[in-house]
C-alpha cells in the first residue's frame, strides 16, 4: 500500500520484505513522484483513515528522487 507524501511515497509492507525488494520500491517511488507532479495532492488525502487504521505492517519513507 502506498501514498504520496511530502518528500516521496509512504510506503507499507504487510509482510517482511528484503533490503533489495524495498531498493527496488524506491526506484519505484522516484518515478511515481515524477508521474504524480503537478496533479492535486489533496484528491489522495481523501484515502488517508484508511493508513490510519494499518494494524501491524512495516512502513517506509521512500524519496522522490
């Protein structure tokens, strides 16, 4: 599960991932980023009870390049 935040994508894992599967999120993130600029940040805030009620999952800032 992901969502667009300031300074990248907040990115949840649900079960354990390795250092390489999270890398390669991250060279993800950098071009979703690129893909989300200009567009209206708030149009996915709307979603945002849901991250509130995450119960037991590994979450990670990942830079948007």
């Amino acid at each position: 599960m992901w969502r667009p935040v300031d300074g990248g994508i907040e990115a949840a894992a649900f079960h354990p991932l390795p250092e390489e599967v999270w890398e390669g999120l991250a060279v993800e993130a950098g071009s979703l980023v690129g893909f989300l600029a200009g567009r209206e940040p708030e149009v996915y805030r709307r979603y945002g009870h849901w991250w509130n009620r995450l119960l037991d999952a590994t979450v990670r800032l990942l830079p948007g390049g």
